[in-house]
C-alpha cells in the first residue's frame, strides 16, 4: 500500500503563490502516476494536474492551465504543485492521489486548504 501525506497549504491573496508537496511512502515502485486533485464546498473533487512517474507526463485542467505546474522528484518519492497567479475560485481542499494502473486513483492523501482571499 502507499501513503500519501500533503504539505504547503495555506491562506495567501489573490495573485499570490503557494507550493504543495506530497511525499509518498510504500510501495511507490508501483505508481503508474501521480495527481492533485481540488475540493470546494459544494463542488465535486476535480483533477486539477498529474504526471506519470516514469516518463513525466503531465496533464493540467483547463483552469489552471498556464498558472499551475506539477513536477516530481523520483529520488524523493514526492510530487508538487507550483501554484501560481491564485484566484479565489482555487480555493479548496487539494487532495495529493497516487494510481497504480493507469488513471485510476486507488490512494489519497489527507488533503491540504488553500484558501485564496480577493
């Protein structure tokens, strides 16, 4: 099994940074990707960026396209989001998941609050 654990979260303005980790312990030698994924009140949880391990793959929401990067780092078992440019529609609960077989997401971390203030 592996364990997620997510970092980084926090209150900043609009305009405004902010970097999440997720390192992940286990058996990380299975993970075919890695993802975040975002919750806000009344919303469905969305995937917001992945990448896959091996080759580096990356996907991004249409939202979060050219504000948002997602990297990894093998040796670290860890995964980030560069979160850049925030709007207060960002705000929301960021969920780190990591899939086995192809895109499907079989774990989760305990997610982190962003909160992005006009």
């Amino acid at each position: 099994q592996v364990q997620l654990v997510e970092s980084g979260g926090g209150l900043v303005q609009a305009g405004g940074s902010l970097r999440l980790s997720c390192t992940a312990s286990g058996r990380t030698f299975s993970t075919y990707s890695m993802g975040w994924f975002r919750q806000a009140p009344g919303k469905e949880r969305s995937l917001v960026a992945a990448i896959t391990w091996v080759g580096g793959s990356t996907y991004y929401a249409d939202s979060v396209k050219g504000r948002f990067t997602i990297s990894r780092d093998i040796a670290k078992n860890t995964i980030y989001l560069q979160m850049n440019s925030l709007k207060p529609e960002d705000t929301a609960v960021y969920y780190c998941a990591q899939a086995s077989v192809a895109s499907l997401y079989d774990y989760w971390g305990q997610g982190t609050q962003v909160t992005v203030s006009s």
